[in-house]
C-alpha cells in the first residue's frame, strides 16, 4: 500500500532554541510546554537533542530534559534526536536509558548520532578524541551490549535485559551503517533529497535484520511550516536560515532574531549562498501546499514517520504550524 500522509507517523524533534532576549531557562521550561501540547495534538513522538557551548541552543543534556518530558506528560513516546555518542561513554548512556526506561516504560526511544562537538574547544572539553567511523562502531557495540548481557563483566543495571527502541541518526553517508546494524535509520535531507532517496534504497536493500528491528524502518527528518500563506510560511523561516549560516561563517549559533532583523543584516556572499541554501529542500504554504510536498515527500521516501524539526523567532507562530499539521494529518490524542 502506498504510504500516505494520514497514514503516516508524525513525531517533533524540538532543539531548545533560544529567541534574542530569551533566558535558556525559559527555552527548556518551553521545550516542556510544547511536548504537552504536542501529546495533546497526538504526534507520536517528541524528541530533545544535544548541543554544547551553543548560546543558540540550550538543549545540552538530552537525557536530563526527556526526563523533564516525560515527566510531563503521559502517553507520548519521549527520546533523544540524539545523544552523540563520541561525547560520552557506552556504560554511561546505558545506565542513562536503563533509568528512563524504568521511570517511564514503554514510552523511552534512544536516538543516538555520530556529531561531535561544534569547535576545537568543545571537543576538548568534551575530553573525547574517538571520531572515526570504527571508533564509533566499536562505542555502538558496546552500548547495544548493555541492554543484552551485559559486557567483560560490567553491567548496566537498569538497561539490562530490556528491549529499548534505538534510531541512529545519519546523513546519506550513514545510512549504511543503520543497515548493518539492523537499527531503524533517521535521516535528513543533507546534499538533497536525491541523495537521501538513494541512501533510503541502499538501507532497505542492505538492511540486516537484528534484536533491535525485524525490517527497516524509516524516519524522514524535515522543516515543515504552516501558515496563511506561502509567503507568510517562508519569512518565518528565515530566522533558522540566518542562524544556520551565520554558524557556518562565524563557528556560533546565535538565538534567533525577528525576520525584520535578518532583513536588515548585510550578508558577505558566502554567507548569502547559505542562508539561500538552508531554505531549500524545507516544505512550507499554506495548509493543501504543505499536504501536497508532505505527500510527495512520503512517496518518494517511502517513509514510515515524518520528525518535523521546524524553529522560528515567533513562538506563536510555531505552535500553530504544528497544531494545523496534526489537524491535516488527521492526527488524534492517545487519549481517544
């Protein structure tokens, strides 16, 4: 059967992102908010990440703040989009998940990714030199080890012996590792949709299975935002696209700004190039043209859940846009 948009999962990825003036205090306390909500709206999941020394971002403890989330709320599935594992030790973030999974059964995911910290001096304060591929195939045995028995005689108390739903996250490039792993694959539209189209054939086609996951199972990770109109939807976007190529040329993520800001910034030519080219690839309208780019999305992807990750300087703004998904969608609470 082909996949549709109503047939087709919806979860949040939300990052904490910090608005000009805005405390990172009040961004979590937000982030909590909105997963209330978000269950509310029936998204099937809601998700935190991590990034350090971001003044943008204030989510830096993914695990911490799903607990926060979790806590409340009541039926929503709760993860990380994701934990970097080169940032911390496989026993570590076993023991992590193995409480979330205790406090909070059925309804904990561990998204794990392969990042590692923004600049020379996060790494280092990380105290992590272990970025290679083999590094981190050697940390993701380990830590799939500690939900099983246990491994050299150490063992993960809380994680052990339970079945913890794990997504790695990749670019194009990574999604052969998720099918060798037999994990389900979360990934973005990095280098083009074309690009993530054939990594998504390549994983189904080379996709071991494993304790973790009988078949592969795709989650497309994408922008999406809704409002009036067209042009409405993308001036909202802009804050992110400035924020991402102001990153990009200057080593920091800044807290957003109004569109009215970014239309008064002068941006060198590079930093023109990527601000143009962050907006691609996002789908935004009004609500039959974001129906319309989900559904064509959808079937070129084949995918088995959307995680809309979508920021903008105007929170009203955003909570609308994802009210109006779910309600496209056909999106209903747990509760009913």
């Amino acid at each position: 059967m082909t996949p549709t948009l109503e047939s087709t999962r919806l979860s949040i990825l939300d990052r904490s992102r910090v608005r000009r003036g805005q405390s990172h205090a009040d961004a979590l306390r937000e982030t909590v908010e909105f997963a209330q909500l978000a269950e509310q709206w029936g998204f099937h999941r809601f998700w935190v990440a991590e990034h350090h020394s971001v003044p943008g971002v204030a989510g830096t403890a993914p695990t911490v703040l799903a607990a926060a989330v979790a806590a409340a709320t009541d039926r929503i599935r709760v993860g990380t989009g994701g934990v970097m594992l080169p940032n911390h030790q496989p026993l570590v973030v076993a023991e992590q998940f193995g409480v979330l999974q205790s406090l909070f059964p059925g309804r904990v995911d561990m998204g794990l990714g392969r990042s590692v910290g923004f600049t020379d001096g996060v790494r280092r304060a990380l105290a992590h030199d272990r970025a290679d591929a083999e590094d981190f195939d050697a940390d993701l045995v380990e830590l799939l080890d500690y939900f099983g028995a246990g491994r050299a005689g150490v063992h993960a108390v809380a994680a052990e012996g339970t079945h913890l739903p794990t997504f790695l996250l990749a670019t194009s490039s990574g999604a052969e590792r998720a099918a060798r792993f037999g994990l389900p694959l979360v990934i973005a539209q990095v280098g083009g949709r074309a690009a993530m189209v054939r990594a998504i054939d390549r994983y189904r086609a080379e996709f071991r299975p494993s304790a973790w996951a009988e078949q592969p199972y795709v989650i497309v990770s994408a922008t999406v935002m809704i409002a009036d109109s067209a042009a409405q939807a993308h001036r909202l976007l802009l804050p992110e696209a400035w924020s991402s190529a102001y990153s990009r040329t200057r080593g920091e993520f800044p807290a957003l700004v109004s569109p009215e800001e970014v239309d008064a910034t002068t941006m060198t030519a590079r930093q023109r190039d990527l601000f143009e080219r962050a907006l691609e690839d996002q789908i935004h309208g009004a609500e039959t043209e974001v129906a319309d780019a989900l559904g064509h999305l959808i079937t070129q992807s084949g995918a088995d859940e959307i995680l809309v990750h979508t920021s903008t300087f105007d929170r009203a703004a955003r909570l609308d846009s994802h009210r109006r998904l779910a309600r496209l969608a056909g999106l209903r609470s747990p509760a009913h």
